[in-house]
C-alpha cells in the first residue's frame, strides 16, 4: 500500500506528480480553514473547533466566554473569513502584499499587531456593514449549519433580490424579516435595529435584470490577486525569504524567521503530523480597482477573481527543481465568479462595468 501523503518522514519521492504535489499543498498549507483544523496561531486566527469554531467566542487568541453563544458575533466568521476571502471584504479590508516594503504602516516600536498574520488596506466597507447588518442577518443558522464548508446546506443561500424585490403575498425569507404597513422591514439580530428594505425603483434595474447580476453594478472593489505561486522546498534561501516571512501562516512565519538545525516541517491539517519541507508563498499582483467582469454560467454578467491562478513549484532536498510552475489549465478556469462583499451605490458610470473585460490569456 503507499504511504499516506501526510505520514511523518515520508521520503520526497511520493510526490511523483502534479496531483500529488496538489495534495499536499491543501492538506499542509490551505486546509486549516477548509476544514475543522485548530486555525492558525494569530490573535484573530485561533477559535474553537466544529461546533465551537461559531459557538463559542474567541477574542485575541483567547477564548472570553464558556457558554454557548447562540448568535454569533461577525468576528466569530472573520476567525476563518480572513485574508483575501468573502467575509473580510464585507468589513472593506484587503490584505497587504508580502514584502516589507508593501506592508506599512510599520512602526518601529515593535509594538506593531497583526491580528490576522498579515497587515490589511481599509477600503470601503459593504453598505450594510455600515448601516449596522451582521453576516447573520442574511446567512441564516440553517443555511450555514447545513454542512459549513464541507458539503452544501439544503437550504438555500440567500439572494439579494429576496429582500430588495419582495413583492406582498411573497413569503417572508427570513425570520428577522417583517411586513409593516406594506414595507419590508428587518430587525438586526445582534443590534436590534429597525431598518426599511429599499425597494428597486431605478431604471436600471429592469434594462439589465437579465443582463448583469446586481454586483455587477453595486460592488465597489473586489479580490483581484493574479498569479498565487506556492513553492514547495527544503531550503528556503534564508536571507531572500525573510523580508517575506510574514505570509498569512504562523508556522511558516516562525521557521522562516528562526531556522532550526532539522530544517523546516510543516504540519498536515488533517492528522496533525508533521513533515519536512515548507510551503512558501508569492503574488504577481494584488489589486481591488476595476473588478473583472465576465459572464457566469447563467448566461448574465458577473464579477471572477482569479482564485485558480495557482503555480506550484518544488525542489528537492538538494535545491533541485521537480516542478516547474504547474498551473490549471486551460487558463479561462483560473477564475471563478463570486459574490464580492462591498455592495454601495451604483454610481454615474455603471455602463462601463456592462462590458466583459476579463483577460482570456494570463501568464503561463
Ligand atoms: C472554521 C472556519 C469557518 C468559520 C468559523 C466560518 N466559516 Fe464560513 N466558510 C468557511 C470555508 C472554508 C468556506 C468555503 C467552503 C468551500 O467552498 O469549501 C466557507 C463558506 C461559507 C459560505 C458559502 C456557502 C457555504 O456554506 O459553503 C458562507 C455563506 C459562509 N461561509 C458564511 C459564514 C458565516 C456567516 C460564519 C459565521 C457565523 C462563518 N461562515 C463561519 C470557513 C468558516
Ligand atoms: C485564511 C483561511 C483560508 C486559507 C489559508 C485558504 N482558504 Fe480558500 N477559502 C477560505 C474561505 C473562508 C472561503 C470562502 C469565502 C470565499 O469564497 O471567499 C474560501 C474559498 C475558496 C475557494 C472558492 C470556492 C468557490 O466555490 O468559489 C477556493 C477555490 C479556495 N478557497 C482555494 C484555496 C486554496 C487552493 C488554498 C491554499 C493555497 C486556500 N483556499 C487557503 C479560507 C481560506
Ligand atoms: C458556520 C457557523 C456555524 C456552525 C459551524 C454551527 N452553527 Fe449553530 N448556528 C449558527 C447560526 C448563524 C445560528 C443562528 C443564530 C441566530 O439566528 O441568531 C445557529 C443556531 C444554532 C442553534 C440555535 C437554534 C435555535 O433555533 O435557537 C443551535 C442549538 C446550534 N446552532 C447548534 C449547533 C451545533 C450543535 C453545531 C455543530 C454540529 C453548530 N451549531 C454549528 C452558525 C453555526
Ligand atoms: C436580508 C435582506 C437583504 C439582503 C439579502 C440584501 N440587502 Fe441590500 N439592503 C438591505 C437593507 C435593510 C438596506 C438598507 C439599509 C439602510 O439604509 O437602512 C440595504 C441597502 C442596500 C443598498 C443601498 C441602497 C441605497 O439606499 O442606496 C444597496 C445598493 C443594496 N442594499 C444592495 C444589495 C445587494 C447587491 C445585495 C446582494 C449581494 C443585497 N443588497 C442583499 C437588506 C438586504
Ligand atoms: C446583506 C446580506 C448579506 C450579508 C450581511 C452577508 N452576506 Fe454573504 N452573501 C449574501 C448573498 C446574497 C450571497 C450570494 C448567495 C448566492 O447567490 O448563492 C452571499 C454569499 C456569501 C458567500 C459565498 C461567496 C462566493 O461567491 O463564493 C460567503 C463566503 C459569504 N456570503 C460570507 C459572508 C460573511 C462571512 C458575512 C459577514 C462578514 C456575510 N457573508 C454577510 C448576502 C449577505
Ligand atoms: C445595470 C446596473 C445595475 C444593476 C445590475 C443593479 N443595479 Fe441597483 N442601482 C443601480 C443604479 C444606477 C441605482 C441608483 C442609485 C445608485 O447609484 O446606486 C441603483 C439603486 C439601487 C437601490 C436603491 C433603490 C433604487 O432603485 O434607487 C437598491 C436597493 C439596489 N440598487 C439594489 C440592487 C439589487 C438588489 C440588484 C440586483 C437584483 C441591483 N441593484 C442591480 C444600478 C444597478
């Protein structure tokens, strides 16, 4: 039988293909939010597991109440909604680049935090962020319960047009929803306001309902970050990769900053076992300005981000190069379309947002 991918020692030649090589890039460097791993090591990043990891509250790497929180807090999501994800972008933050030089403001005190391992840009946060919305005011207990990042709930996701086009004799979407004297209202859960849904009046909206979804017009940024390369490797040039030492991962932060005789290891997120060897991470380009606009799989306009625009590289333990900047191919695929987090007005000029501009070549 081979050797499971993850088992301690395993010698390097189990890694014989670009699959393999995948593999083991989601079971040590991705899963610790795809699945119910302990998180990371960050003030923000450490939360309970399973139920817990929204059941119970965590505040700056500590856990700040034993009983079961029935509604959870946003900052319950944010623990794993970090970084460059759907959830951060809703509170406008982007997360900064790598390098030194990309991550101010730095302060030379020492006394600079990093709650979420890496410093972030404030943008915009998302219209109803502002006017006092939690994400359980729309993500209902029985859509996010229903398999959370495992498998899809049974009940369905909310859609914007379920509240911003109810119609009377509609059934209510949500529980915190009411009709009052014919209007739409909802109650926050957490802050117990009383906010008027606003109705769709402008013309835009029935010109191109069937052309372009809603974010199309409404989002004010989005996640643009072009060619993620990941590089699997035994010696990580120490004095080259320090001033990219904080790179979204407490594990690889610490050994990068403090090598050990035994060389690097990372640990794999499902069994907890450790194996030699890091993954070392870079972006081309991050952006948020100008969001890609393609069109989805319904035929209407929609914003990608280039999720898929991964390249994995390794090298052995003698620096020598096993893979070469393996990528998804065909490169359409690199991108994915989404629900970016940053709704606000529309604007004068969404009629420049009704055209695809989504590159059809990228670097190989
Ligand atoms: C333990 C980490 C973790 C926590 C805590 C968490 N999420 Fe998620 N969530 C994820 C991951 C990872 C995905 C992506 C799943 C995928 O595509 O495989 C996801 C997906 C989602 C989705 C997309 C639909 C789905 O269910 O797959 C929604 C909506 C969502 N989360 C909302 C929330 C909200 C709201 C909270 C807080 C009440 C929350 N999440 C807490 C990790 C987490
Ligand atoms: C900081 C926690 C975190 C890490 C680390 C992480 N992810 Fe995610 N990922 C999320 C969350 C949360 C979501 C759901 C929100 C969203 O879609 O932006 C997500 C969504 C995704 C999606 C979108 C799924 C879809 O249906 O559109 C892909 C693809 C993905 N992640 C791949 C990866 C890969 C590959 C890695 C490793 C290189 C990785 N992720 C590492 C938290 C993380
Ligand atoms: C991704 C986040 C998330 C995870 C994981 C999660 N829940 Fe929930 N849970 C919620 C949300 C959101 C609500 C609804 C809160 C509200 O309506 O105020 C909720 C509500 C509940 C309630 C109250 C239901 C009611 O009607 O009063 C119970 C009980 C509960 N969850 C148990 C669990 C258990 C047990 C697990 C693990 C199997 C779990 N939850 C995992 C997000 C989550
Ligand atoms: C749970 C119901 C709900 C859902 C779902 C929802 N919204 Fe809203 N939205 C509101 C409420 C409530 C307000 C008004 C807040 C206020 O101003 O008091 C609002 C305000 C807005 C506004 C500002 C309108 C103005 O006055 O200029 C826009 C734009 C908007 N939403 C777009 C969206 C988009 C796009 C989506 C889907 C991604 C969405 N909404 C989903 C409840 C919802
Ligand atoms: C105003 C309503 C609203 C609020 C508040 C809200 N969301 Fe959403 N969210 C939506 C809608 C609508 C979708 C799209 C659902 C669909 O079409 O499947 C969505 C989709 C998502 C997705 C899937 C994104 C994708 O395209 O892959 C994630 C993850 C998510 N929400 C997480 C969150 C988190 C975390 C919060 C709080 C920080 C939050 N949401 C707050 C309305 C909301
Ligand atoms: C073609 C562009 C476009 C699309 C697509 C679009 N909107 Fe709008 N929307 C606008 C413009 C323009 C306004 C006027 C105010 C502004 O600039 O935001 C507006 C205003 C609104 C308002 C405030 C009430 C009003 O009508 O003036 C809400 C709420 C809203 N949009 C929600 C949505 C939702 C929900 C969707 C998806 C079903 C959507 N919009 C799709 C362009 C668009």
């Amino acid at each position: 039988m081979p050797r499971q991918a993850s088992s301690p020692g395993r010698p390097h030649e189990t890694i014989a293909s670009p699959l393999d090589l995948a593999d083991d890039l989601l079971r040590r460097r991705c899963l610790r939010c795809h699945v119910y791993g302990s998180g990371d090591g960050y003030p923000e990043t450490t939360r309970g597991t399973g139920c817990a990891a929204c059941h119970l509250a965590y505040t700056n790497g500590k856990m700040t109440n034993h009983a079961f929180s029935k509604s959870p807090a946003d900052s319950q999501c944010l623990h794993c909604h970090y970084g460059n994800f759907v959830g951060a972008d809703y509170y406008g933050r982007f997360e900064h680049d790598f390098n030194q030089e990309y991550r101010t403001p730095y302060r030379t005190d020492g006394s600079e935090t990093r709650p979420y391992g890496v410093e972030f840009h404030q943008l915009t946060p998302d219209i109803h962020q502002q006017k006092g919305l939690a994400c359980i005011d729309c993500h209902s207990g029985a859509e996010l319960m229903g398999g959370h990042g495992a498998a899809k709930g049974t009940t369905p996701a909310i859609t914007c047009l379920a509240c911003h086009d109810w119609r009377k004799g509609l059934p209510l979407p949500l529980s915190n929803l009411q009709v009052e004297a014919d209007r739409l209202v909802l109650f926050t859960r957490l802050t117990s306001k009383k906010l008027v849904v606003p109705q769709l009046v402008h013309p835009a909206h029935k010109l191109y309902e069937k052309k372009a979804h809603c974010t199309v017009c409404h989002s004010q940024w989005s996640f643009n970050d072009q060619g993620t390369h990941l590089l699997r490797t035994d010696t990580p040039d120490h004095p080259a990769w320090a001033r990219l030492s904080v790179q979204g991962s407490r594990e690889v932060e610490e050994q990068l900053d403090n090598p050990t005789p035994q060389g690097p290891s990372l640990r794999d997120k499902i069994t907890g076992a450790p194996s030699p060897s890091l993954w070392l991470k870079g972006y081309e380009l991050r952006r948020w300005e100008s969001p890609l606009i393609g069109i989805g799989p319904d035929g209407r306009l929609q914003i990608f981000r280039p999720i898929l625009d991964l390249h994995l590289s390794m090298t052995d333990t003698g620096k020598k190069v096993i893979f070469d900047n393996v990528g998804v191919k065909p490169k359409q695929q690199r991108y994915l379309p989404y629900t970016p987090h940053t709704a606000g007005k529309a604007g004068a000029f969404f009629n420049e947002r009704l055209k695809p501009n989504l590159p059809t070549e990228t670097k190989p």
